[in-house]
C-alpha cells in the first residue's frame, strides 16, 4: 500500500476499515475475504457498519504515533499541499505543516455505498471523501465491483459497464439476491437522497427505494440527472472495460462529450440544433440548384415550340370558328321555327274569333231546338224515375218472397228437427241405463273371484342375478378394452411415425428438405426442436423463428463462404421475439426441475432472445460508423448484413451476436495496403477480405490482428440428396410397417375374443328383458284388477246420473212446442204483406207506360226542328273545323320551336361567354344556307394551314405551368433557405463563442499538464466546412522537442502516450464538471513508471483543488514515492482466504511495521 506520511505533524486518526464476506467457506468455493483500509489525511471520515468492530487505541499506539513524528521521509513519500497550478513546483519538495481540512461535499457527491452478498462482497461499507478517492488493491480483489455499484445503483443499465448483460450476474454466488445502498449529498436545506436496489438473481428482476419508499427505476435515474450525474457520459464516468472505448472514440463523439460533460444542457442542445438546421440547409440548397437547373432547361424547350404552337393556335381559331358556325345552326333553325309558330298561331286566333261571330248570327234558331229538347230530357228523366220505382217495388216484393217467408219456414223446420231428435236421446238414454247396469252386474261378477298372483320378490331377484351377470361380462369387456387402447394408441403412433418418415423423405428431394437434412447432419438436437415447434407453434406468442439454415439464404452465392463464416457459430440458433417466449421455449425444450416437466431431452440447443436489449429491434440499429463510400474506398463490397435474406428478429440476432452490420465483405482479397489501413483506421474490427477473416485487437492502445482462413460453405450451399439417409428412412419404413402389421394381428384376436363376449353380454341381456316383460305383464294384470274396481265405481255413478235425465227431456219438449207455435204465427203475417206489395207494383206499371208515350211526341218534334237547322249546323261545323286544324298546326309549330330551343338550351349551356355572344351577333336575316357556305370558306382555309405535332400546344401549357410552380417552389426555396441561415447564425452567434471559450479553457488546463512533464499539448475546435455534425475536437500532442505538434492519433503516439494524452484531456475538464463526481477506472494500465508518476502528480493535483467535484481513481498497481495530498483518500482493498471476517485495521501499525523493516534492512546493509 502506498506510504502517506505527513512531514512535521501528526498523523491523524485512521479511517474506518471495512470487512467483507460473513460466509463460511464452503467445500466446493473458497470463499476469500476481503479487507479495505481507508487512510486520509484530515478528519476521520467515521467507522463503517455491518460486520466491522471499532477498537480502541492502547498506549502502545501512541508511542507509535511519537515514533511516527520522527519519521523523516524515509518511505519516500511526499505530500502535496492545498496550492493553484502554477505554485505546485515550489510546494513540491518543501516541507509544509498540513491543516486538517474540512472541504464540504458538492451537492449529488457520494457520502456512502453499502453492498450486500454483490459480485465479490458480502457485506461492506464505504466511505468515500468529497475530493480524491484512490481505490488500489490487487486484481480480483474487488475493485471494479465499487464502480459496477455506483452504475447499477443509481439506476443505469449494465451496457454502461460493457461486462456481463444481466443484473442478476452481480449477485454473488450462492445468494438468491444483491442489495446496493447509495447516499448522496443533498442540496443546502434537502435531506440526503439515499437510493436503494435490491437485486434477484432468480428472475433477473429489481426493487427500488428511494429515502425508504417503494419507488422504480426511471424515478431513481430522473432524481440521479437532477443532481447532473451523467453514468452515460464516458467523460464523466470511465468504467474499466470501457477505457479502450473512450480512447476509440471519435473526435467528433468528444466533442459531444465534452459538452455534455463541461458545458450547461442547451449547449449540446444548440449543437444537436445546428447539425440538425445545417442537414436542412444543406437538403433545401441542393434542391434550389437542382430546381433552377430544371428551370433552365423548361425554359429553353418553350422556346424551341414558340413557332409549332403559334401556327397550331392559327389552326385552332379557325377550327373554334368552323365549330361556332356549326352551332349556330341550331340557333338559326330555332329562330326560324319561333317566327312560323308565331304566324301560325295568329292564323288560329283569326279563325276562332270568326267561329266566334257566326255562332251570335244562328243563335236565335238554334235556340228552339234546344227548348223542345228540355221538354224531351224532363219528360225522359219522369219515364226514368218511374222506372227506377218499379224496380224498386219489384226488389222489395222479391224480398218478402224469397227472404222472409224462407226464414220463417227454416226456423219451423229447424225447430220441428229439434223436436225430433229430443225424442231420440231420451230413447238413446233409456237403452245406455239399461246397458250400463247389465255392465256393472257382469263386471262385479268378474271382481268376485280376486287379484291375479304376483310375487313381485321373486322377479327382483331374477333380475338382481341378471344384472350381475351383465356387469360381469361388461368388465371383462371393459378389461379387454383397457388392454386394446394401448394397442391402438401405439398403432397410431406408428401410423404418424411412418407419415412423418413419408413425409421426411419427400423434403429429401425439395430444398426445404434438403436444409432440413442439413440441419439434422449438424445439429440433430435442433433437427428435434424444430420437428416440435413445427407442431406446437400455437404455445407462443409470437412467432419463434427456427434456425437460419432453414430462414435465411446468402443473396450472393459468391459470398456464401464469407457469410457462413462470420454466423457458423449462430446457424442453428432459435430466435424468440418476446421474453415471454423465451421462457416457454427454455421450459419445454430443457425441462424445468421447480415443475417437474422433463423437456425434449436435448443439450446442443441454442435460443437467443433481444426484447431487453438497447436494440431489440433491427430498425433500432444506427447507422454505421463506416458508410459504404468509405466501405468501397478500402476495396470493400458490403457488409454482410447486406448478403442475407431473411427474418428481421434473425438479423437482428445476427447483428448483436456476430457484428453482421459492421462487418465488411470483399469478395476479392483488397491487398495488404488496404488491410493495413484498415486495421490503423481505428473504425472497423472485424472484417473479410478474399479467403481470409481478419480481427483487429485492441488492449491499453496496443494494437493486435488475427487472421483465419476461411472454410467452404457447409450449411448455407443446399447439399444433394443423402441417399444412405434415404435408404435408412424406407427402411425405418418398412420395419414400422412389420411393426403395425403385428399390432393388427395382435388387436384382431382381441377384437375377435370381444365379439366371443359381447355375444354372452347380448345374450345375457335379452334373458334380462324376457324376464323384464313377464314381470311387466304379471305387473300389469294386477294393474288393471284394481283399475277396474275403480271403474266400477264410477259406472256406479254415471248410472245415477243418467236416471235424472226423463224430467230434463219433458221440459225440453215443451219449450220447443212453444216456440214453433210462435213462428208459424209470423209466418203468416209476412203472407198478408206480400198480397198487398203486388197490388200496388201493377198500379205503377200503367202509370210507367203513360209517360212513355209522351216522350216518344217530344223526340218527334225535337227531330223535325233540327233538321229545319241543319245546313247551319254544317256551315257551323266546317267553321269550327277550320279553327280547329290552324290551332293544331299552331301548337305544332310550337312544339318544333321548344324542340329546338330545348336543343339549344342544352347546347347554350355547355358555351362559353364568347360562343354565346357569337350567336347573339348572327344578323337576324342570316339563313342556314348562309352559315354553310360559311363553313365552307373556312374549311377551305384550314386545309391551307399545316397540321404540325398535334401535342405541341398540350405539352407547351404543361410546361408552362411547370414552369410557373417551378418559379413559385424557388421563391419558396430562397425565403426557405434564408430563414435557416438565419436560424443558424442566430443559434451559432451564441454557441460558437460559449464553445470556443469552453475548449480554450480545457486546452490552457491541457497545455499546463503537459508543460509540467515537458511536453506540449493543445486542444481546440475543427470547425468543418462539410456540416456542424464534423465539427471535432483536436487534441495535439508533441512529446519530444524536435516534433512539431501533432494530432493524437494510433499511428504517431504510443499507447503510452495515448493514455498519458486520454488522462490528461479528462482532469482538464475536472474544474469544469458539471457532474457531482467522476469515476477512472485503471486508467493508467499500458503506461510506463515515468508517464503514470507523471499522471499522478497531476491527477492529485488536479483533483484537490478546493471546490472541484469528487473524484474516484481505481487502480491495481502503484508506484512508491508518488505524491499524496491532504484532501485525497487512499482506499486500500485487500482480499484473501485468511482475512477475518469482521475487523477494523488500523494503517499506522502497518506504517510503524514497514519502518522497522525497512530500519533492519539498512542496519544489515
């Protein structure tokens, strides 16, 4: 452990010392304990709970402490005193009497870490300072378990850790789950956050508190950002197996996390905001030079069909005239129909006005005709109203004859059959009185001899026998059934085995058959697995995608080797979609020992499922670092993702698992140059060139490649037919047909002893119903004994009834007469009203025959005064003909005219305003013969005129009006393109300026650590022209006079000086940290003794200045007499199977102990 003894004071009291492990070690695991001294120079920082005891200090302490004052350096060590940059070369060296200082911890710094059974730790307790914190203790001892807390903790995910996938993996061996207990310091007035996570190891699950409330993850992360702890930002927060990482990282992924680490929030937003303007800008100028170019171009063809189109416009006026001209005759004919129709119907009008006149002229003797004629009509109306009378008087005398007399007739007849069948019953009742008593004797005679006998006991047992015989013969039955359904299940078993053998040998002679064989040929447990999922895909949720050897084929069959090397390992993997259906798969294909399920009995069985992961899906993907310019630039042809075709999930697997979508193909090998630049390139690690497969390995900036060859394709070319499978699978055939052959035999012996027994079960059966039916019928008898004493008893009764019914028949009897008489009274009433009705018709028939004769001298005299008028008449007649005729060519006259105009109306509406004002303008006298001759002067000139390219005008508007959007879209494009310049100049006028302040600051402290090694080094911004996104940090270098500065990179410096440069470039943003604390975890590994002593003096420096955040550096290994200062805290983490389980060390006895070794060793030199 490192020396850290104060020159001319005290030293103060040791910190607390943290134990680890409560387990007993046990037969299979050595469980090794751990021991952590922590030494700070200033006020102790308290005793650590769990499993430590505090002891307190004897005299022979003190007198340890007297010996500790005497000291003078021996060790080495030096302490670097509170100090600015530029005064630490005179502190170094001088002797300084150290204050204890009481620097308060920045708000989001971490006060306390409790672990519990996590990764290498039972129980421990730290207690970290507010300024420096070194962790140092050997490898394995626990080291990096401290920052997998801190992460997991404060909610993060593992990807941050770049170590094992799961959480559950932290829990320590042997214990279902893990507990992590962070407290931070809290803001001026706010309690202390202290955040709890409890991890099981069982379901890969967590539970979170935060100040010992139930809460959950993103609570945890969202309060954890509010205090600006950035576990994401590799600036802030460098884990051990992301060192290399960060030191890979591009500059222009630096110069995002720097801001994110450095400067406020809306600097990085600004940035992200001016990529994201500067894409635009960029989209939207392209587009306005291609839209003018395109512009140009429309421009110059018009004028290539000005003259086409003048000449084609010449030809359309006059075909537009020859069109109106042809319209217009249906104007003219219209207006020619409209002037006859008026003429006619003035002509018809003349002619009823004369019809008119003529009738006032013969009126008076066409008056007394007319006279007569009323005196004909009333004397004809009188002949009719008699007429109607009679009529009358005849229906009314019909009435009475055929009704009325009928329906007193009916009703004494009704009544006399009435009578009639009264006299029947009561003859009928007497005979049934007189039958019904000989019934009752006869009956009681019978009664007198008893039941039948019935022993009813007798018959039960019977049946009892019966039925046991049946069930006898019934559970043999049921036996043999039993013994036959094993038999028939194992028949069907073979039927379907001999299908699937049928059937397997089918796909030998198809593709999917031959993948398939391909499959079993090299992985014969996933061959089993996939038969199953095949009949058993309705279990999941999803679908679960087989292996790739049956989904996925190489879209290059030039590629198919390279391809089949880089997913070999991956070809025979199951892909599940949800997690879900993950864990139905992992149970039924493995079995489950908590369930007792015992699975398909496979091992060699791949799944893979990537619900959880930070890409679940293959769109999730970014994009890769390398495009495929640059791809193309190395002589490369793709990437092999780009080669397969098949599912997404399988892809997506194929990325996570095998690089498939940053691994380059070149199907030609692109020469050692190109592979040489490759592997210094830095971006591509993995990559396939010709035969060959190369890795680039980097470790602590030393760079490394393996190369393999490639073998032939073996899973991803489809194989010919494996005849010896073939034959092996008819032979299978052939014995599972002998096999069911057997059982068939078997089972017609059993069927044919069940057919022996069902015959005695039938037999046994029908016995049973013979004896069923002597039983009913014996039931029976005895049955209808006592119904028929019932039966006597109600013959009883009814004979007593019916003896009531001779008083019921007198007094019917009597009714009837009765009411007969009184119908034969009504009868003859209705007679006498019949007589008197035809008295009176024949008196209105001679009055009907009077009136007749006096109509026939009215007519008379009416024919001899109308022939007297009838040359009137016809002159009347002809007249009104006349009319009539003129007033029906009028109205078809008429009728033309609105045909016409109807015509024209439908015509009118589809012209426009200047083809109707055409039509108004024809002259009134112009004829239809007029408008032909005018067509044909204008046809003859159309022929004189060239019809040319018949689309030229169409294609000339097109353009036009491309033309006139193109112009629109371009003044659109320049207030476009104007208004993002002006939103990035607005955004860059503020962020250019905050940025190139904020590099300048981390380059003056950059340059002062390497002016203090003697070296040189600057950091500053490359602002690229090509977009705001290329914009880097430049870091430069010169580590030896003679070189100029240089930027960093992996050909000129080595990886010592890388990682002396990576430190360097991290404590200049320390002053600046926005974050509460930062972690560095071996960051020194590769360096050689003088570049990390180097480091380390600055780092000390750096880190305790008053006011900066907290800083934690993990180490395996120090150097001796490093620099110390009073406000750093050394962590020392021991680890071993001897360690106690619970103790508190305390460092000044092994400080006193190292002194008086070291005064021996130099007594016996």
């Amino acid at each position: 452990m490192p020396s850290a003894i104060p020159r001319k004071r005290p030293t103060p009291e040791p910190d607390s010392l943290g134990a680890e492990s409560n387990s007993e070690p046990s037969s299979t695991e050595s469980t090794k304990r751990a021991r952590i001294l922590e030494h700070r120079h200033g006020r102790p920082n308290g005793v650590s709970k769990g499993t430590q005891n505090a002891t307190p200090e004897s005299d022979e302490d003190e007198d340890e402490d007297e010996d500790e004052d005497n000291v003078d350096g021996e060790m080495g060590g030096n302490i670097l005193p509170e100090a600015e940059l530029e005064e630490e070369e005179e502190v170094l060296g001088s002797d300084v009497e150290i204050e204890e200082l009481n620097q308060a911890f920045e708000p989001g710094a971490i006060i306390r870490i409790k672990l519990v059974n996590f990764v290498t730790y039972s129980d421990v307790e730290f207690r970290p300072g507010p300024s420096l914190n070194m962790v140092i203790g050997p490898n394995g001892t626990g080291k990096s378990t401290m920052v997998c807390a801190i992460c997991l903790g404060l909610g993060w995910q593992t990807s941050n850790l770049g170590r094992a996938k799961d959480v559950s993996e932290f829990v320590k061996h042997g214990a279902p789950e893990a507990e992590i207990e962070i407290e931070l310091q809290g803001r001026e007035d706010e309690r202390n956050p202290v955040f709890r996570r409890k991890i099981f190891r069982e379901n890969n699950s967590s539970s979170w508190w935060i100040n010992g409330k139930q809460s959950n993850a993103t609570k945890v992360i969202k309060l954890a950002k509010e205090y600006n702890i950035q576990i994401d930002n590799l600036c802030q927060f460098l884990p051990q197996d992301r060192v290399s990482e960060f030191a890979h990282l591009s500059f222009t992924e630096k110069l995002k996390e720097t801001q994110r680490a450095a400067a406020p929030p809306e600097m990085l937003k600004s940035h992200e905001d001016l990529q994201l303007l500067g894409k635009q800008l960029r989209k939207a100028t392209d587009d306005l030079v291609e839209d003018r170019r395109q512009h140009g171009q429309l421009l110059a063809r018009q004028e290539v069909l000005q003259a086409d189109v003048d000449r084609l416009r010449e030809r359309d006026e006059v075909m537009t005239k020859i069109d109106l001209l042809g319209k217009a005759k249906p104007f003219i004919n219209y207006r020619e129909a409209r002037t006859k129709a008026h003429e006619a119907k003035y002509r018809a009008r003349k002619a009823k006005e004369e019809v008119v006149a003529l009738e006032r002229e013969v009126a008076p003797a066409m008056e007394r005709p007319k006279q007569k004629q009323k005196y004909r009509d009333a004397i004809k109306n009188c002949v009719l109203d008699r007429k109607e009378l009679f009529k009358e008087k005849e229906k009314e005398l019909s009435r009475i004859k055929d009704q009325e007399l009928p329906k007193y007739e009916d009703k004494i007849k009704d009544l006399s059959v009435e009578v009639e069948s009264a006299h029947k019953r009561e003859t009928n009742r007497r005979e049934e009185v007189q039958k019904l008593k000989q019934k009752i004797e006869n009956t009681k005679k019978k009664l007198e001899q008893g039941p039948p006998e019935f022993d009813i006991a007798h018959y039960n047992s019977l049946m009892q026998e019966k039925n046991r015989e049946i069930r006898g013969w019934s559970q043999k039955l049921e036996e043999l059934r039993m013994e036959t359904t094993p038999i028939q299940e194992q028949g069907k078993k073979i039927t379907r085995d001999i299908e699937r053998a049928q059937t397997e040998l089918g796909q030998l002679d198809s593709i999917a058959g031959q993948r398939m064989e391909t499959l079993r040929r090299v992985n014969a447990d996933a061959y089993k697995v996939m038969q199953w999922l095949g009949e058993n895909g309705n279990l999941f949720q999803k679908e679960v995608y087989g292996p790739a050897i049956l989904n996925c084929t190489v879209k290059n069959p030039a590629a198919v080797d390279a391809v089949e090397g880089v997913i070999s390992s991956l070809a025979t993997a199951f892909t599940c979609q949800t997690r879900d259906d993950y864990n139905t798969m992992t149970r039924e294909v493995f079995g489950s020992k908590r369930t007792g399920e015992a699975g398909l009995g496979v091992a060699n069985v791949t799944l893979k499922e990537l619900s959880g992961t930070r890409y679940p899906t293959l769109a999730s993907w970014p994009a890769p670092r390398v495009s495929n310019q640059e791809l193309a630039g190395y002589g490369f042809d793709g990437y092999v993702l780009s080669y397969i075709e098949g599912p997404e999930p399988v892809l997506n697997m194929f990325c996570h698992e095998a690089q498939a979508n940053t691994t380059p193909i070149a199907l030609r090998d692109i020469g050692s140059k190109n592979n040489k630049k490759v592997e210094e390139s830095g971006s591509i690690t993995n990559w396939i060139s010709g035969r060959s497969s190369y890795r680039a390995m980097r470790r602590y900036g030393v760079l490394s490649t393996r190369i393999q060859n490639i073998n032939r394709a073996k899973m991803f070319n489809v194989q010919p037919v494996d005849f010896e499978r073939k034959r092996e699978i008819q032979q299978n055939i052939s014995m599972l047909k002998d096999e069911f052959d057997e059982l068939k035999n078997e089972l017609s012996q059993r069927q044919k002893q069940a057919g022996e027994w069902n015959a005695e079960l039938n037999t046994a059966k029908q016995e049973k119903s013979m004896i069923d039916g002597e039983k009913m019928a014996k039931q029976s008898a005895l049955n209808r004994y006592h119904r028929t004493e019932a039966e006597v008893a109600g013959w009883i009764e009814d004979l007593a009834v019916k003896g009531q019914g001779a008083e019921e028949y007198r007094q019917k009897i009597a009714k009837l007469e009765a009411e007969l008489e009184k119908h034969n009274m009504n009868r003859a009433t209705v007679a006498l009203k019949f007589a008197k009705r035809v008295v009176e018709l024949v008196e209105l028939n001679e009055e009907f025959v009077k009136m007749q004769l006096r109509y026939i001298e009215a007519e008379s005299d009416v024919v001899i005064l109308e022939e007297a008028n009838r040359a009137i008449v016809r002159q009347l007649k002809q007249k009104r003909e006349e009319a009539e005729d003129l007033s029906n060519e009028s109205a078809r006259l008429r009728e033309i005219a609105r045909q016409r105009q109807d015509a024209l109306s439908v015509l009118v509406v589809s012209l426009s305003e200047e083809q109707q004002a055409f039509l108004q303008s024809i002259p009134t006298d112009k004829s239809i013969r007029d408008i032909d001759e005018e067509i044909e002067a204008e046809e003859a000139r159309l022929s004189l005129i060239h019809e040319g390219n018949p689309n030229a005008i169409r294609q000339f508007e097109e353009r036009a009006k491309k033309i006139q959007m193109l112009e629109e879209k371009l003044a659109k494009g320049d207030r476009s393109v104007a208004e993002l310049q002006k939103a990035i100049d607005e955004i860059r006028s503020v962020w250019e300026p905050g940025l190139d302040a904020l590099i300048a600051k981390i380059s003056t402290a950059f340059s002062k650590s390497f002016e203090k090694i003697g070296c040189a080094g600057e950091v500053r911004v490359f602002k690229s022209e090509e977009g705001f996104e290329k914009w880097a940090i430049e870091i430069l270098v010169r580590f030896r006079e003679s070189e100029k500065l240089q930027v960093l990179d992996a050909q000129r410096q080595s990886g010592g000086e890388r990682a002396v440069s990576t430190v360097f470039y991290l404590m200049a943003l320390q002053s600046m940290a926005r974050s509460p604390f930062r972690v560095v975890d071996e960051i020194n590994q590769g360096m050689d003794p003088r570049n990390e002593r180097v480091v380390h003096h600055r780092m000390v420096n750096i880190a305790c200045q008053q006011h900066t955040s907290q800083y934690f550096l993990i180490t395996p290994k120090l150097l001796g007499d490093l620099t110390y200062h009073p406000r750093m805290k050394v962590n020392c983490i021991y680890s071993g199977d001897w360690v106690q389980q619970s103790s508190v060390a305390d460092h000044k006895k092994y400080f006193a102990g190292a002194r008086r070794l070291k005064a021996a060793a130099a007594a016996r030199a």
